[in-house]
C-alpha cells in the first residue's frame, strides 16, 4: 500500500532573508499539514520572504491550494512579507488558473525572477 502522506518532499533553504521552498511530488490532504506546520514555524521564527518553486511539483488539491493561500494570507498581515510561486507546470497553472489564484499569488516563471520580484 503507498504511503500518501510520504508523497511531497520538500526543502526549506535560506537565502539571507528569504527563504525558497522546494516542493517536490504531491501536495495534497496527506502532505499538507506538515507543510503548513513548517512554513508558520519559518514565518514565526522572523523570514517574511518566501519563494515556493514550484517546479517540481506534480499534483496540488484542495488543501495544498488552502496550505498556500493561508499561508499568503499570513504572510499580507506582516509588513514587509512577500510570497512569490515560480515553476509552475501547465498543469498547475491550470489549476491556479481555474480557481482564480493567479491574482492572488505573485507568479513568475523561475527562481531567478522570483528573487527579483522580491527584491523590487
């Protein structure tokens, strides 16, 4: 039997005040929550830059899209704090597309311009 919840790996690595989150496989209800419990504590102990690449992800659902979007929202309530999404694949596009996410997530194609984003 395949373990859902072993299905997203992901890395938090800093770079001076921002921190770039790699996610990898599946976002989904079994992968959420430590996801979400991770970021808050990234988010409490001070970064408020945050890039997720997204590049390597093969599938997002309901609640890896609620991960995202409380987390964007916590982040709005700090002043100074930025969320950036790049790597999106088209079917994840798709997804942030249909949903109507792309205005509320900043979303740029890969990492070098997400660093500019948040630099700007």
């Amino acid at each position: 039997m395949l373990d859902k919840s072993k299905s997203l790996t992901y890395r938090i690595t800093d770079e001076g005040e921002t921190a770039v989150v790699a996610l990898t496989g599946d976002l989904n209800m079994f992968s959420a929550p430590d996801l979400r419990t991770n970021l808050v504590k990234k988010f409490d102990s001070g970064v408020g830059k945050f890039i997720f690449d997204l590049t390597d992800l093969a599938f997002v659902d309901s609640s890896g899209i609620g991960v995202l979007v409380s987390f964007v929202s916590l982040a709005k309530k700090r002043p100074g704090s930025k969320v950036v999404l790049c790597g999106l694949n088209p079917q994840i596009r798709s997804i942030f597309e249909v949903t109507r996410l792309l205005s509320v997530f900043t979303v740029v194609d890969d990492l070098d311009a997400a660093r500019a984003a948040l630099a700007a």
